[in-house]
C-alpha cells in the first residue's frame, strides 16, 4: 500500500545514505554485498537483501508459538570483532521466515552472543582522550522496546554494561511498551536481575508509543544524565564519555553519538564517516548532509570535538535531566513513532540550548527498510506520523507551517484533529526564538523559502514552460539534468525553486541548479545536482534583460535547440527570446 511505501520512504536507511550521483565503489570481501562510499562521505554496504517487503506483499506464517519462542542460540564466535554473520545455505528457509518478525535477519543476529566483541572504531586522537570520569555526570541509559528480539535488546544492555564505566552508569531502565512475547517477561525479568548493573524494567499496560514510552523511563531515572538508546543497538569503547563531557561543561547541551551501522542482513558492524550532519527537507524527513569543505578545514585541528548539527536523528542521545523537564521534556500527545526528533531538535535550539554531535562517541543501530510494528490508531502509519508532523510543524514552524501543509497533503489532512495550545505555552514561557531565526543562524545551508528569498516557478517566456527537477522515483536527492515542462499551475514541488541572496537556485532535498562543466564545454548541460556551495552553482537575475546569469562562466541560462527542445544550456549572453525568463512567485505563507 501507500503508507507501507511511505513508511520506508520515512525509514530506509539506504534512502538516507545513497545517492547514486557520487559513489565511490570499495572492493567487497563478501561476495554478497556491495560496500561504497556515498556523497557524504558514509561508508554504505548494501548487502542481499532478505525481505520480501513488496507494498501488499502476503506476509508469512508466523505462529505464535514461532513469535514467542526465544530462538538465541549463540555461536562463540560468530559476529566476533563486529563481522558479519556467516550462514549455512540450508538455513536460507528459516532465515527467510524469521525475517519477518523483526525485519531484520533475526536468525543471524540469534547466533552473535550477547557479548560479541566489536572493534575500537575511533579516531586515535579519541583513544589518546583521557577524561576525569569523577568530573562527569552519572547516566542513566533508557532503552524503549515493542517486540524486540532477545538477542538485539540483551545485546544493547550487555554492550552498555561492558563498555561504560561502572561510576558513571547509574542504572538501566528498559521501558516495555506493552510487548507480547513471552520471554520479554519472567525470563528478562531473570536474566537482567543477574547482572552487575542495576537493571530495571518498566511495562506500559498499553501500547503507549516511544514518547511516551521515553517518558516514563525517565521519570524513573536516578541519574543526572538520562542517555536514550534505541533496543537494537551496541555501543562501542569509549561510548559513554565523551556524550557527558560536553553535558559537564554547559547543560544546555544535548549530544548525539555517531551512529554506526549494523547490518540488517548480516550483522556486520559498519563505522560510518564523522562528519556528517542531521537535518530534514521539506516534508519534515529527517535526513544526513557532510560538513562543507570549510568546515573540515576547520574542525582539522581538532577532531575530537563535538560539532553543532540543527537536527538529531532521534534514538540515541544524552541530555542533563533537569534540562530535559525545564525545556518540556517531550510533546506527550505523540504517538508511535516520528516526529519527536525535529520536535525536541527544534525546542533545544530555538529555546537556548544545541544539539551537537559527538564524533569520539560511536553507536551501532540496526538500520531496518520497514516498520515490524503495528501503527494503532486513526489512519495507521500515515495518520499517526502525519498527526505528530503536524504538531511539530503547528507549534515551531511560524509562518513555514504554511509552506508545509501546502507541501504535504497528508500532514494538511490531520491538521485539524490535532490541539497544540500546551506546547504552543511551553513555547512562549521558555520566550524561544523564531523559526526564522533556526533557519538563519542554525541551519544556513537550508533550503527553505525565506521571506527575502524568490519562491515559485522559474519560467521560459517563449516556450511558456518552465524549469523542472528530473522525476527519478528512487533517490532521496533527485538530481540529473534540469528539464523545461508545462507550467502545472498549482503547487507543485519538482517545479518549485527557492532563488536565495547568496545566488543559490535550489530546492528540496538540497538540490541546486548546477553547471558542473561550464569551463571546459562549450554548450554544458545544466543540471541538478547536490548543493555544495560552490561558485559553480551561483545565478543572477537581470530585471531588465530577463537573463539568467550563470556567475562563474558569465553565460546565459538559454534552452538547447530544436533537437532537444526540453534540454537546458549556457550560451553566451544576448538579447533574445530564448534566453528571456521570469519568476512566477508562489505565496507559500
Ligand atoms: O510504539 C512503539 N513503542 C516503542 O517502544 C514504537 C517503537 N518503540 C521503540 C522501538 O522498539 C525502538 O526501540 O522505540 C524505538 C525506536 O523505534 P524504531 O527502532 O522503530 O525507530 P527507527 O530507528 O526506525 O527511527 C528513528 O526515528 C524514530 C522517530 O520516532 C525514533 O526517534 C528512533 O529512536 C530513531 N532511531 C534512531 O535515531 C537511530 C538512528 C536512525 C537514524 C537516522
Ligand atoms: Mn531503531
């Protein structure tokens, strides 16, 4: 259905991290994987993939008593140093079967034993670190769960035990979300009461939804620190530390760690690159962007720093817990999944404190293709993630709420079920800034409609068409060359470009208008292409001539010719129709 392809729109890690313009291809060792490096710099496995995940697609047999069985039968070896799990070809059938009751290939990860070993994956500067751990805070590590394997929830808390130091753990607070597998009672209950950190287990009656969920955990918490993990996770050496510290110097902080990735299919563990960065596009997407080249340049001196990003992905994080219930905890009329990320990414930094990441801090997560879950309530999974957005967009969005429910129809549906007068409060009793002000000072490399910035249409006089993003269906970022369509005359996003001061022509996604080849081609093709700030990709617009002035090359933006009449080039300037174009504005607040 739709909402099953939206979800994993929402959710696919491979969506997040691969874009097929720039991929450097590495040499696999395994042959049923392909490993590259992305745009961003990530470090990307793709490997065979296990699900048969087609929208409508009929789901297996699962038993209950195959859904409540523990099947953790631990190999010693197996997983070990964070390898992938190597199965038998006689287990292609169960590994298939069991596939589908977590979404991610339960039968390998059952072999990995609770303890497996991971490598030191960080920087030696990070190693060489030597943090005065009676300086730090203690914290308490809460982890939500809803039918969590065994195996990838006692693996969390057993790699939090083994690689935190025992001072500054305080405890471990698993939140039960109403789960209904039987081992997830007595027998957990039993395993964690053996442990040598104090383990506590909290059970929703109801299915409440992770906010929620989140919240009561945290209520709980003893610890002057309260650190979120997802339950399929395994934290690395040197995890904890280096979260806190920040915290210890100024607690208006909340730091993310990396995060690394375990494969879905294989278990592998995956260092992903530092340096990258959390924010979203128009539909409130979360998504990962690189640090520019600048950046770098600038944070060369000193790797083990934590760096400023407008966005966290959400699961994984730390925040002193005073300062989580003086900036309002969570919007508790969240429910399920989605949306609390941005919620609580935009409360933090428009209400004083920021979100930063700490790449010293290294986090594996299970990155799935689609939900294992139900979505009760109104709608399913669109409802439920559509009434969240529109929340975070009616109470942090201004004006660009607007913009948003225009974008996204389905969001616009459920706006009007939806009452935000309490966070609407919280929002003018902490006396936050405006979103205006995020765009501006947090996030300067968006691409958000600005209220000095051109919005709309960017039109052919002679041809009346105007210039229109390539519909690729597939990637996060559609990029390729730029074409002359119709005029579709309502809203229409892949013909909606923003025309910024500093002479970028981009859209959603951080796409802009690109030449890659305007000095060495006499006709370059113009292109959409990743925005990386580069004078390449800067425009000017003559009023009067109607010209479209590439910078870099002085040349004109004109339309290819006849043999290739929707096609874009540069041609040399001149007074003629075709290279004649206007902005057609679109009112977005
Ligand atoms: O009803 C529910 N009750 C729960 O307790 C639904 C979920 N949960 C639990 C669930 O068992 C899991 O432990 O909540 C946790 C998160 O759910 P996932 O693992 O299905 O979420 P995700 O990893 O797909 O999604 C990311 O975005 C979510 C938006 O609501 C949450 O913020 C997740 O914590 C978040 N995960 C991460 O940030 C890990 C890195 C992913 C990236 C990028
Ligand atoms: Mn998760």
């Amino acid at each position: 259905s739709m909402l099953l392809l939206l979800l994993q729109l929402v959710r696919s890690p491979s969506l997040y991290l691969r874009h097929p313009d720039v991929l450097i291809p590495l040499k696999s060792r395994h042959s049923n994987q392909e490993e590259y490096i992305d745009r961003h710099g990530i470090h990307v496995v793709v490997g065979h993939y296990l699900g048969d995940d087609k929208p409508g697609a009929p789901g297996p047999n699962l038993t209950e008593e195959l859904l409540n069985t523990n099947g953790f039968s631990p190999h010693p070896k197996a997983g070990a140093m964070g390898a992938p799990v190597q199965l038998g070809s006689w287990e292609g059938a169960r590994m298939q079967l069991l596939y589908h009751i977590n979404k991610f290939n339960l039968l390998a990860s059952d072999r990995i034993p609770l303890n497996r070993t991971l490598p030191d994956v960080r920087k030696k500067q990070c190693q060489q670190l030597d943090f005065k751990v009676s300086t730090l805070p203690t914290s308490s590590v809460i982890i939500v769960f809803h039918n969590e394997a065994w195996s990838t929830l006692l693996r969390t808390v057993h790699s939090v035990i083994n690689r935190s130091p025992r001072e500054l753990l305080a405890e471990i607070i698993l939140v039960d979300d109403s789960s209904q597998r039987e081992f997830l009672k007595r027998p957990l209950e039993e395993h964690v009461a053996s442990l040598p950190v104090p383990v506590r287990i909290i059970r929703s009656v109801t299915r409440t939804g992770l906010v929620r969920a989140r919240l009561l955990g945290a209520q709980q918490a003893r610890g002057q620190v309260l650190t979120f993990l997802d339950a399929h996770c395994e934290v690395t050496t040197g995890w904890l530390e280096p979260l806190l510290s920040p915290i210890a110097e100024d607690k208006t902080r909340v730091v993310c760690p990396i995060i690394d990735i375990i494969h879905e299919d294989t278990f592998q563990y995956v260092r992903s690159f530092e340096l990258h960065w959390g924010a979203f596009n128009w539909n409130l997407h979360f998504r990962w962007f690189t640090l520019g080249s600048q950046q770098v340049d600038v944070r060369r001196s000193n790797i083990t720093q934590a760096y400023k990003t407008p966005a966290m992905a959400g699961g994984l994080f730390s925040i002193d817990r005073n300062y989580f219930y003086s900036l309002g905890s969570y919007d508790n009329s969240m429910d399920i999944w989605g949306g609390e990320n941005l919620e609580m990414s935009f409360r933090v930094w428009m209400c004083g404190g920021s979100i930063e990441i700490a790449p010293c801090s290294h986090v594996g997560h299970v990155f799935r293709k689609s939900s294992p879950y139900t979505f009760p309530g109104e709608g399913g999974v669109g409802g439920v993630l559509y009434r969240n957005l529109a929340r975070v967009a009616l109470v942090w969005l201004d004006d660009w709420s607007n913009f948003y429910f225009r974008m996204n129809a389905d969001a616009n549906k459920e706006r009007k079920s939806v009452s935000v007068a309490d966070r609407r409060q919280l929002r003018d009793r902490l006396n936050c800034k405006s979103f205006q002000w995020y765009l501006e000072n947090v996030w300067p490399q968006h691409f958000f409609p600005m209220p000095d910035s051109f919005f709309g249409k960017i039109r052919h006089e002679k041809q009346a068409k105007c210039i229109q993003q390539p519909i690729t269906g597939s990637s996060s970022q559609p990029t390729g060359p730029a074409i002359l369509q119709d005029c579709v005359i309502e809203f229409y996003q892949p013909q909606s470009f923003v025309f910024n001061k500093k002479g970028f022509i981009m859209t959603d996604e951080s796409v802009c208008l690109d030449v890659p080849e305007s000095r060495t081609v006499p006709n370059p093709q113009v292109r959409l292409m990743a925005c990386n700030e580069y004078d390449r990709q800067k425009w000017t617009y003559d009023e009067d001539t109607r010209h479209i002035v590439h910078v870099l090359s002085g040349k004109c933006l004109d339309i290819a010719g006849v043999a290739h009449p929707t096609a874009l080039t540069l041609n040399p300037c001149e007074d003629i129709p075709s290279q004649r174009w206007t902005f057609k504005h679109d009112d977005w607040t």
